[in-house]
C-alpha cells in the first residue's frame, strides 16, 4: 500500500459529518433566540431540547 492511501478519508463525503454537525449547532441557536425547542433522535427516542438545556421525550402524540 503506497503511502498516499494511508492518509485517504474513511467515508467518501466525510465532509457531511461536518456539515450536519454545524447544521444542528444552527438550530440550536435559532431555537435559543426564538424561544423554541428543537427535536431530534437520543438513543432510538425522539426528545425535545430545551435553550436551558432541558431534554425531555417527545410523546407520542407529538406534543406534551
């Protein structure tokens, strides 16, 4: 293996990983200057962050 390859990307658009990443530091600035929360997946549950950094699960029915 040439010296070259050692040093290639593990995933092809590792670029993504940065992105998405800046994405959801975005929301969370938005969510704190509108008062807002916002919603993702934390271990297989959907939960809603607070801007006071309160996680709580998301109900069923959508909204608590």
């Amino acid at each position: 293996m040439s010296e070259g390859q050692t040093n290639a990307p593990k995933r092809k658009y590792a670029w993504m990983d940065k992105w998405a990443k800046m994405t959801g530091e975005r929301a969370k600035i938005d969510a704190k200057a509108n008062g807002t929360y916002i919603i993702y997946e934390k271990d297989g549950e959907l939960v809603k962050e607070y801007p006071n950094d309160r996680v709580l699960p998301l109900d069923e029915e959508g909204e608590s």
